[in-house]
C-alpha cells in the first residue's frame, strides 16, 4: 500500500481483536514514530507501549471511560519533552505537542497499511494517566491510541468524498482572504 492510499483509507477504529502483533510488525510501528520528523530533529518525545490488559483498562477508564480502548493489545501513549523541544515556534511556544502529533500520524499510516486500526485519543484525564504509567513533570500526555487489528474487516475503500469539505472551502492562494 503506497502512502496516498494509506491517507485515504486510515479510519478510526473503536472495536478491537485480541490478536497479537506479531514482533516484525510491532518494530516497523517503533520505526514509523522514531523516524517522523520533529523541529530541529530534537525528537523531544517517549512513547509508551502499554501492554499489560489491567493496565490498558485502567488508562482507557481515565480516558473518559472509553473502555472499548482496551480491547486493543496495545495503546500507545505519546508523550511530549516540553524541555527538550524547539523553544520558538510561531515565536511564542515550544515544538512538543506538534513533534508527538507528527510522529503519531506516521504511526497511524504505517498501521493501517500493515492492516491494524488506531483511533485518535484526546480526551483524557491527564495526571490519572501520568500517575498510571509513572510519566514525571513535565512530560506532557499529547495523545493516545489503541493499535491492534480491527475485530471485523475495515473498509478499505476512499473516504467518501461527500463526507470532506472541497477543496475550495479549504484551499488559498497567496492569502487568506
């Protein structure tokens, strides 16, 4: 599966099979996250692969009861080194949540071409999740998704095109306006 196709046929997946991922399989999603580009390639991120089932459901209770999460053998946690990042994005903040989200979107597109699903978690209590997985100050939680193979078969078809805003809603040239 090339790239484009991987874009246009990643979904979100909310209902997982307990099947392992295979050791081969789980290295090229390790590979996917550590060769993601991040500013001035500080890499300011850990990602935690939390694989222990009593743990994963206490980590998908803490993100907001979305307990389906668990049913994946693994979430991935992704965690920002405010610290370690670029200090002058936009001339004002520092590169960690955007360096994680990078690395994380790579992680989404490798997965659906080896045929596992992921789904973006944002919504969750993040010092619950810190106490959980021992995560220290200042280490920021940016997102979390399960990855696993989807419990029944994914359409791997396009995303409807209706379902997307058109390009000339989206789209400028030279300026906003």
């Amino acid at each position: 599966m090339d790239v484009h196709e991987a874009i246009r046929t990643r979904r979100s997946v909310r209902s997982y099979s307990a099947r392992p991922i295979p050791p081969d399989i789980l290295e090229r999603m390790h590979e996917a996250l550590r060769f993601a580009p991040s500013a001035c390639n500080f890499q300011p991120w850990r990602f935690v692969f939390v694989t222990d089932h009593a743990l994963r459901q206490a980590v998908a209770k803490a993100a907001c009861d979305q307990l389906w999460m668990a049913e994946a053998p693994i979430t991935v946690v992704g965690c920002g080194l405010p610290d370690d990042a670029f200090k002058n994005m936009g001339g004002y903040g520092n590169s960690a949540d955007l360096d994680v989200t990078i690395a994380l979107d790579h992680l989404t597109l490798a997965a659906v071409a080896e045929g596992l699903g992921t789904c973006w978690i944002g919504a969750f209590d993040e010092k619950k999740v810190k106490r959980l997985l021992d995560v220290p100050e200042p280490v920021k939680i940016v997102a979390m998704t399960p990855l696993g193979y989807p419990s029944s078969p994914v359409l791997n078809t396009p995303s409807d095109e209706g379902d997307r805003k058109p390009g000339g809603e989206i789209f400028r040239s030279d300026r906003y306006s």
